[in-house]
C-alpha cells in the first residue's frame, strides 16, 4: 500500500470531478481548508456518522471553534446534503463542545 502525502498547510485537495462530493462544494471545502483567510493553520473538523430508528445522523465536530451541531437524513447522500446546506445558510444548530481532555468520558 503506498503512503499517502500530506497537502501543505492550507492546500485543499481538488473538488472530485464525479461522485455526490462533486454537488456539496461547501462541505467539502468546510472538511478539507487547513488555512483560514488571513492563512493562519486551522484545525480541520471531524464527522461521526452513525444510524438511529431508521435514519442515518451525523455529529458535526468544528474543532477549530469548538462547536458541535447534529442534524440527520434518510439516506446517507441526504445526510451529506443537510450539512451542506446547513452550512450555506447557517442554519446548523451550533452548541459549544464539551471536552474531557481525551480522557473519553463527558464532562
């Protein structure tokens, strides 16, 4: 297996040219940007998907901001869409992280 290489700071990997990425520009620049717009590092956020009562959610992590925001969908495609478009029209329901530290437990 070849090891893969890290992008600069700041270099964000190309839009794909197929596949549903392709149609959530903004997802895909909010997951991949290391670089705010002054170009200063910014700490890249995390997504945990998981399923509940037939539908799929995720946990949308900011961890530059230290903000979480939740939101679901019935199909996975329609999950990536929600956050999508939560993120163009600020319409995610962002709440201040809680963080133990690492220690896996919340505070």
């Amino acid at each position: 297996m070849k090891k893969p290489t890290s992008l600069p700071a700041g270099a964000v990997p190309a839009l794909p040219a197929g596949g549903v990425m392709k149609s959530l520009p903004l997802l895909h620049q909010f997951l991949f940007d290391g670089a705010w717009d002054d170009g200063t590092a910014r700490e890249l956020p995390t997504l945990l998907f998981f399923a509940d009562m037939g539908k799929w959610k995720v946990c949308v992590s900011d961890r530059a901001l230290s903000l979480v925001a939740f939101t679901t969908g019935e199909s996975f495609e329609d999950l990536l869409r929600s956050i999508e478009k939560g993120l163009k029209e600020g319409s995610l329901d962002w709440r201040p992280a809680k963080h133990d530290g690492g220690k896996g437990r919340r505070s």
